[in-house]
C-alpha cells in the first residue's frame, strides 16, 4: 500500500505526526498528564486503576478512550470511503480537528477534563483520517507500528531479504516527526501554557481550508474541461445538414 500512496500523503502524514506530537506533550504536561494521542498506556493505567479502586481515574481514563474513539466515529461520518480521491472530505475532517484543538484550550487554561477529552477526539479523528486515505498502511498518533516496521525491515536486512526501502522510509520520516512535534510542543508549553494547543489548530484549519479551496478549484476546472468536451462541434457537421454552412 505504501508503494501507492502519492507524494503529497507522504508530506501530510508527515506533518500531521508532527501536529499529534505536539497535542500529546501539550495533554501528557498538563494537569492530569493524560496521553490524549494514543490508547495503549491509557488502558494499562485503566486496568491498574481498576486493581486499586482508583474510580476518579478510572472515569477519567475510561472518558479518554470514550473520546478518541468518537472522534474516529466522526471521521468515519465524514469520510466514508477507505479509496484516496479528491472528492472525499479531508478538508472538513481537517477544519473540525482544528475547532476540536482550539476549544480544548479554555478548557485546559480553567484545569477541566473536557480539555484533554476534546484533544483525544480530535487526535483519534485524524489517525482515522489517515488510516481512511491510506488503506491503514499510515498512523499518525502513535508510533508502534512505525517502530514495528522498523524492527522487522532489520529482521530482513540480517537475513539478506529485500528491503521496503519506501515503506520503511516512510516510518522513518514518521517517527521523527512526531519526536520533532513533540519537542517544538514542550518548548511552546513552557512559552505558552495550554495556549501551545492554538499551533497545531491552526496548522490542521489552514490545511483543511486550503484543501477545500482546492477541491472546488479542481472540480469546477474538471467541468469546465468537460463542458468545452461536450460543447465542442463535430466534424463534418456541416457536411449531413446540420451545420450552419
């Protein structure tokens, strides 16, 4: 699937692995250091906090994954289709991150779990986005498979087996964006506070606009194309009565 997948979703992955790196610092810094981006620590402290009776962290930690999982539920609303093309809704599912991540900020600021909930939606909608468009060859909020893809490409170059250079490069250039997103977070929580959050928003809502200027840039040059196409005279027209000449 990697080997298909355009240039320009290479660069979006790229980029939204940086913004989900920048939204988990950003939540696990916080006052509940809660990781919004990704589930599998969520649900270990979930299954400690279950031994414990720690039921406060248990509401709180089941809330993160109740989030994250409707924000998937969102982008497959919006989606609805598992085939990369123009005409899906990339741009919408982009634009509703962004408002997600900008509403989660006065949240944070007044210390309200419904802070880190918006953020964990608005993660769990983007990794669904990806996987959509990518056939789940791509993950942006968390870096397992990555990692993973990494260990058996090793794996393969020990036992002298050909390489998925691309695909490998790919987890690559994943890996270090979400650690870039994730540095570039930190260093603007500690120059903003919570108010960090407005980057990442503003980076997916200027992506999602841009996109949809783009698609209806593109959809009304393809009927133009296709009313000249159908408008056109044919030939010899004026040779079977019809013509004007």
């Amino acid at each position: 699937m990697t080997e298909r997948l355009p240039r320009w979703v290479w660069v979006g992955a790229i980029t939204l692995a940086c913004i989900a790196g920048m939204v988990n610092v950003v939540g696990y810094l916080g006052f509940e250091h809660l990781a919004v981006s990704h589930l599998t620590g969520t649900t270990s402290l979930l299954g400690a906090a279950l031994v414990e009776g720690d039921w406060r962290s248990v509401r709180h930690l089941w809330a993160i994954l109740i989030a994250f999982s409707l924000g998937a539920m969102l982008s497959g609303l919006i989606v609805q289709d598992s085939t990369l093309r123009l005409g899906r809704r990339y741009g919408v599912a982009l634009a509703l991150e962004a408002v997600l991540l900008a509403a989660s900020v006065p949240m944070f600021v007044h210390q309200q779990l419904n802070g880190a909930l918006l953020a964990a939606m608005a993660c769990g909608l983007q990794n669904a986005m990806v996987t959509t468009y990518s056939g789940a060859a791509v993950r942006t909020t968390h870096l397992s498979g990555m990692f993973t893809d990494l260990g058996i490409g090793l794996g393969h170059l020990i036992r002298g087996m050909p390489l998925p250079l691309r695909r490998l490069t790919l987890s690559g250039l994943i890996i270090s964006g979400f650690l870039g997103g994730g540095i570039l977070g930190a260093w603007l929580f500690r120059a903003m506070h919570y108010y960090a959050l407005l980057i990442p928003a503003a980076l997916t809502g200027l992506t999602g606009i841009g996109y949809v200027a783009y698609r209806h840039w593109a959809l009304r040059r393809q009927r133009r194309w296709l009313g000249r196409e159908h408008g056109a005279p044919h030939a010899g027209a004026g040779q079977d009565g019809t013509g004007t000449g």
